[in-house]
C-alpha cells in the first residue's frame, strides 16, 4: 500500500471534480493525531461537498479499533439519514 500511494496524489482533481460535480454524501471519520495521515487532510473535502459530516477523535491513526462502537453508531446514523 505505500508503495502505491505515490500514485494517488496524480489523481486528486479528477476526485475533487467528482465531488464537486455529483456531491455524494459523506462521513468523515479521523484520528486527530494520526501521523500517516494527518487531520489537515480531513478539511479540504468541506470545500467540495455540501453534504459532509466530519468527526475528528482523539486517538490516531487506527480509529476504528480505539473508537469502533462510536464510529459505528455514527454510520448507522449516517446512512439512516442519507441512504434513500
């Protein structure tokens, strides 16, 4: 997975685009102190997307197993309000 992640960078306008063009509804979950992937990264997809819920947690970069029971909850949430 590293290795290949050079390669999506390249590729982030064609996804902003897409996000900016279909405006999917989205959940954002993250570690606040996620090292490999910092919170920062989290922000700009607000400029895109009109319907976008961001959750930052305090814990890094494995959310899910420190905030599962949380994070679940808030896509059950999620999905019950968007998935038509």
């Amino acid at each position: 997975m590293f290795y290949d992640y050079g390669s999506n960078p390249p590729l982030y306008p064609a996804w902003q685009a897409y996000f900016r063009k279909h405006q999917p509804a989205t959940l954002i979950v993250w570690g606040d102190k996620d090292e490999i992937f910092p919170a920062e990264g989290a922000h700009p997809y607000k400029r895109d997307l009109n319907n976008v819920e961001l959750h930052l947690y305090d814990t890094g970069h494995f959310a899910l197993e420190e905030d599962g029971a949380d994070i679940a909850q808030k896509m059950h949430t999620f999905l019950k309000q968007n998935v038509k």
